[in-house]
C-alpha cells in the first residue's frame, strides 16, 4: 500500500529504524516564551522516549504545554534548554537546509482544524507535500494514500465539499503521503463527531502498526487515549505521570 513515494533519510526494515538511539527523544527539555514584559516558562525538563511503531499520548488540560511540545518533537521550534533528538541528532544542531529535509523526509502533521488549502483540489493537498520535496510519483502516492482512507472518489473536489470527517482524513493522507516515521497529531479528533474521530483514530493506529511510525499526539478525548500504547500527562509543562497499556 505504501509502495510509491518512498523517500527517506535513515534506512528502516519493516518500519523500524537501524539505527541503535530512539528515533525521537526528548531529554531535559525547557520552554520558555518571551512573553510581554515577563517571560513564561511553557516547559520544565521534560524528558521522553517516543516509541516506534505506537502511540504516544499526550495528555492535559489547555494550556498546560501539549502543543509547544509537539512544535519542538516536530523540529518546528526549539528548545530553550535540553534537546529534540531525532535519530541520536539535536533538531537545534540542524543547518536550514538539514532542518528542510527532515520535516519534508521524515515527519508528518495532523492539526485540530485540518489545514488543508482552500483553492487546491483533495488530490492535490495531499500531492502537495511530495511536489515541494521534488520527490518522483507525487501523484501514484497521493492516490494511493487517498485510496487508503477511503476518500479517491473525492481527488478531484475542493475541501469545502467535504464533511469534517472526510476533511481530516485527507489532511492524515497528506500527512503520511511521504512515508514519514514520525507523525505528529495535534488534539485530530478534537473538531471531530465521535463516528468520524472513530475513523480518523483508525488511520492513527495504522500509521504507527502497520507503517511503523513513532506517532505522538495530543488529545483530550478518551477514545483517542485508548489507542496509545503510552499515555503522557502533562501538568504546568510537566510530566505529571507516564502510563503503558
Ligand atoms: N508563541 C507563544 N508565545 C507566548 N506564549 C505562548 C505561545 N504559545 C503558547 N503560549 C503559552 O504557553 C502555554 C502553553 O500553551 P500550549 O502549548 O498551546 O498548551 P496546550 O496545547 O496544552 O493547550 C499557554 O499559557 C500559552 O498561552
Ligand atoms: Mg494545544
């Protein structure tokens, strides 16, 4: 299913990175935001190994740090103190040009509100993020990550002609059209019905069993908690506690 497209840094045998470090950790991670006049401290030595091939769940109330943690896990922003470590590599070490190849090559984003762009066609959101890495096959593996969930009979209609379900689902094929290891899913299912967050979790838990991707989403719900093999509560940008299933 995942045949065409394929493009990579790191070798891997069935989704499995070779290598010996954790494909995404985080140690002693701190954040803190200039903030107007008073500095604010987001997060306090967070440190966390996030498994291939399963769920990390990141829990917590608003507020409490999840989404300025997953800017950091998915190189989009750096630490104050501590470091992102992505194959035993520190993000903030990465040159621009590093930094490009890495979430172009090896991380996918999923957010709340789908993102996708208004004026492009399903089909082409999801192409969108091979045809700016150059990457052969755009459209091979667009289709193919279309047909995947469930939604190649909607490749040709603009976003607005799809149901919130339907829209999330495009943005998780756009978000693995590449083949990433890493997926991170910020709160997916959280402008979701309970049917459609139902559908989007599936293709989450497949992403990570099937594919093998190190997957490290935020939510508040508990149906999408339940499909995470480690379960992360955040408390005031701590880790308040760690649980495996
Ligand atoms: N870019 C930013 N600049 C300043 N403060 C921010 C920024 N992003 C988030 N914050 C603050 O950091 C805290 C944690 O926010 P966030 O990571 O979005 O939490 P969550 O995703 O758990 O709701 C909040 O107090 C928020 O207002
Ligand atoms: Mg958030």
């Amino acid at each position: 299913m995942f045949s065409s497209g394929e493009a990579r840094c790191a070798p891997r045998y069935n989704g499995y990175s070779l290598t010996t470090s954790p494909r995404l950790e985080l140690r002693r991670v701190s954040k803190t935001y200039p903030g107007n006049g008073q500095p604010l401290q987001v997060l306090h030595e967070i440190s966390l190994e996030v498994p291939a091939g399963a769920v990390t769940a990141l829990l917590g109330r608003s507020g409490c740090g999840k989404t300025t943690l997953l800017n950091l896990a998915g190189a989009m922003d750096f630490p104050s103190s501590g470091e992102v470590l992505i194959d035993g590599r520190a993000t903030s070490s990465l040159n621009d040009a590093d930094l490009t190849l890495l979430r172009r090559r090896r991380i996918g984003f999923v957010f709340q509100f789908f993102q996708l762009l208004p004026t492009l066609t399903v089909l082409e959101n999801v192409e969108l993020p091979l045809l700016l890495a150059a990457a052969r096959g755009a459209r091979e593996a667009a289709l193919d990550r279309l047909r995947w969930v469930g939604l190649e009979e909607k490749a040709a209609v603009l976003p607005y002609q799809l149901s919130g379900g339907q829209m999330q689902r495009v943005a998780i094929a756009r978000a693995l059209v590449h083949s990433p290891d890493i997926l991170i899913a910020d709160e997916p299912t959280g402008n979701l019905d309970t049917a459609s967050g139902d559908q989007v979790l599936a293709l989450i838990r497949q992403a990570a069993a099937r594919f093998g991707a190190a997957v490290l989403m935020a939510t508040h719900s508990a149906e999408a908690a339940a499909i995470a093999a480690l379960r992360v509560r955040l408390r005031d940008g701590r880790i308040e506690s760690l649980e495996r299933s």
